[in-house]
C-alpha cells in the first residue's frame, strides 16, 4: 500500500516532467561514459570518486573542457567526505612492477637500476593509498583512449625526462611509440603512437628560462650558468601552441651556481664567486624562474591546452652532500610520520604553490586551464627508490656520483601516472558536465 500511494503521489505531482527528464538525461550519461571509457570498470562510481575544483577555459576541439573555480587539486565526493589523493602512505603492492628493464626499452641507462644489478626488488612493489580512498593503478588503455587524437609535451630537466619514459614503459603493454622528432637532439624528442594518433614531447629546459651555461666547471666543477630570470626560454615558449597537455617541472639545477640577470643586467648570484656581484639564495631564482615561466603561459594566445605543475621531489641523499659521498641505501619506503617536508625542500615546494597560485589567477583571466600534479608528499617518503650507484657497472672507468636524485625503472615514479589518469579522468567529467550544464557552472562547483 505504501508502494501505491508513493506511486499515487509521484502521478499527481506536477513535478513529474521534470523527473522523468532528470533520469532521462542521467540513463544518458552513463551510456556516454560507458562508450568513452569502457575499461574503466563501473564508470559512475569510477569517475565519481574524486572531485575537482576546475577553472574556467574556452572551448576547444583539441582539448577537454572545465568549469569555474580557484583551484587544480583533486578530490573525492563520498558524501560528505573528501579525499585529497596526493596525501597517504604507501602500502605493499605485490602485482607490481607491471613492466621491466627487458620488457621496456625506454628506460636511461642512468635509472636502469636492475640492469646494473642492484640486488633487491621490494622497491618496486609499492602502490601509493592515500588517506580516505583508492587510487587506482595506471590502466595504460584507459589512458590511451582518453588522449586519442591529443599531444602532451613534458617541460623541465632529466627528471622530466625521467617521467615521460616511466610513462613510456607503462604504456608499452599496449603500444610502443614511433620517433617522429623534428631534430636528432636527444633533449627535445618526439614520439607519436599511431594506433591512437597520440604524440608525447620532452622539452629540456632546466631552469624553465633562457640561460647559458659561462663556465663548464665553475666553483664546484658542476657549471656555472647565466639565468636570465626575465627573458622566456624560446627552445620550448615557442613550441607549445599545439599541445593539449603540459606538464612543467623544475628544482635540482637551481641547486648549482648560477649568475642571475633581469632586464639585461647582472643582480646577484648564487655561489659564483665574481668579484662585486651580491650572493643571494637560490630562491630568488627559483621563484622569478617560474614566475616567467607562467607567464609565458598565460601569454600564448593560441596555447589552449591544460598546464600540470609538478611539484618538487626531494632527493634523499644522507651521510653527505652528492658530491662529498651522500648515498641512498634505504630499501623501505618511510612512513609519513617518520619524515617532514622541511629546510630547502619545503621552501622549493612552497614558492611553486604560491607562483602556480598567481599564474592560475592571472590564467583564469585570460582563460587558460592549470592544474596541480602534487607528488612532492609521496616521493618524500621515498628514499629507496634512486639509482645510487647503480645506474653504471662498478668496473665502468666512469666519473659518477651516487644517485639520489632521479627514480629507479621501474619504480615509485611511476606513480605519478597513476595521478595523472585521475586527472584527466576528472577532465573527461567536468567536459560531460559543461555540455550538459552549461549555464550552471558556478552553482555546482561551489
């Protein structure tokens, strides 16, 4: 009887076009999602799962669409909770690694660690939880169908590099690129993976500004480099336009001696050892880097894609600096209570939120998309994932420190693809959403 007089009161309500046009339009979709993405399992609660605060962008065929807001991050709707990805733990993952060294042709020579023989393994059979949720594991098909037709271009240094063939490697259980570089320099390669018509670049750029290196050994034998904090670094500014996607790192060059110009004049130095020139702190550099960096950005008039700051990984370097015999022989990852984002690290880390802060204002004006890709957290807790001397035979006559800085392949770097599917899953959603709502953006979103 209960049922019937529901049934009863729905039938004399005279909201009841509306609802049939609320679960028609939903039935709808759900088809949709399911046709796009029909690896993804249950799509609903797959894309569902984590919420962004999107910006607002023109509409482009070659690029996915947003909403208005003030912020990048991703979170979860699960009622009333939310779950930030980027904060968690790491917790045992024996499926992994999901390629090898023999596998994955991809891999420097420099991260090829179980080639080089390093003897244990535990390193690469981690996944990151993080607090509240699942992350889930990189689906390189998912990944592939969603950037069919589109370009992603890799901005920053060798752990750029570092990035774009962890990438490289997961997606070879499904496609291996072709080279389709414009030049046979190795800092700005292109590969294109024609089955889905997808292309992925690396730009070496990095300091992200122009610069030149004046002295190939310099105080500390590592180079000294002129950095020209206010002039856009044109190798990779004026390469841009076309691509969908970005993603733009930089950190552990800004660690050597550097000369610093603005408006074509020498203002300080860090560690140059000229005579009359001010030594300041790297950070002065660091920061007006990215700042121009974003702004050369903003400035594009015809670049309409999404902007990915990643932020900083920390080396891990302990018993010595890299240079006066620092290693990394932890075989564990830490537990997020057993270390803290603190000194130089913490400050690298801050200047690039509160300069990707300004830049997606000022983007947001001038309708430019930009997103936080935050793996700082998750590769501090993890000092077992370097090369250290393994990236070389130890016979080798070779001049080369241990390395603490770049990521073991496979290794915990690969993770940051698991970050970057989420995301892009999450512009797939909030593209749905604009052309379903388009007038009711703001509500939504608040």
């Amino acid at each position: 009887m209960k049922h019937q007089a529901m049934e009863l009161h729905f039938s004399q309500s005279p909201r009841t076009p509306k609802i049939v046009f609320t679960i028609t339009i939903t039935l709808i979709i759900l088809a949709i999602i399911s046709l796009h993405y029909p690896l993804s399992g249950n799509p609903i609660f797959g894309f569902s799962k984590y919420y962004s605060s999107p910006s607002p962008e023109p509409s482009s065929p070659s690029s996915l669409n947003n909403n208005d807001s003030d912020q990048g991050s991703i979170k979860e709707v699960e009622g009333s909770e939310k779950c930030d990805i980027f904060s968690g733990e790491w917790v045992p993952n024996p499926e992994g690694p999901y390629y090898t060294n023999t596998t994955c042709w991809a891999i420097h020579e420099h991260q090829n660690c179980m080639k080089y023989g390093r003897p244990d393994t535990d390193f690469m059979k981690w996944r990151w939880k993080p607090d509240g949720c699942e992350l889930p594991i990189f689906n390189p098909s998912q990944f592939l169908e969603i950037v069919r037709g589109k370009s992603m271009a890799f901005v920053g240094d060798s752990v750029a590099r570092n990035q774009m063939q962890s990438l490289i490697c997961l997606l070879s259980r499904v496609e291996y690129p072709v080279d389709v570089s414009y030049t046979p320099e190795e800092r700005f390669k292109r590969w294109r993976y024609t089955s889905y018509n997808f292309t992925l670049a690396t730009f070496w750029t990095p300091h992200l500004v122009k610069s030149k290196e004046a002295d190939s050994d310099g105080p500390t034998n590592t180079g000294l480099f002129n950095l020209y904090l206010d002039e856009f670094d044109e190798e990779w500014t004026t390469q841009i336009d076309d691509f969908d996607f970005l993603i733009i790192s930089a950190g552990h060059w800004f660690f050597r001696p550097m000369v610093y110009y603005e408006n074509n004049k020498i203002v300080g130095c860090k560690y140059c050892l000229l005579d009359n020139v001010t030594d300041m702190k790297m950070f002065y550099g660091y920061r007006r880097a990215f700042r121009t960096a974003f702004k050369a950005i903003n400035s594009l008039e015809n670049y309409k894609g999404i902007t990915f700051l990643r932020t900083f990984a920390p080396s891990h370097f302990e018993n010595g600096l890299w240079n006066q015999g620092g290693n990394c022989v932890r075989t564990r990852p830490f537990k997020s209570n057993e270390t803290t984002l603190e000194g130089d690290n913490l400050e690298l880390y801050m200047i690039q939120i509160e300069e990707f802060k300004a830049a997606e204002k000022e983007g947001q004006r001038r309708g430019k998309r930009f997103r936080l890709l935050d793996t700082t957290q998750a590769m501090l807790l993890r000092p077992d994932g370097h090369p250290s001397r393994y990236g070389h035979w130890p016979h080798e006559n070779v001049t080369l420190y241990n390395d603490c800085v770049h990521w073991c392949l496979p290794g915990p770097i690969d993770t940051w693809s698991d970050f970057l599917l989420e995301m892009l899953k999450m512009e797939g959603i909030r593209s749905y959403e604009d052309k379903l709502y388009p007038s009711d953006r703001k509500m939504r979103f608040r």
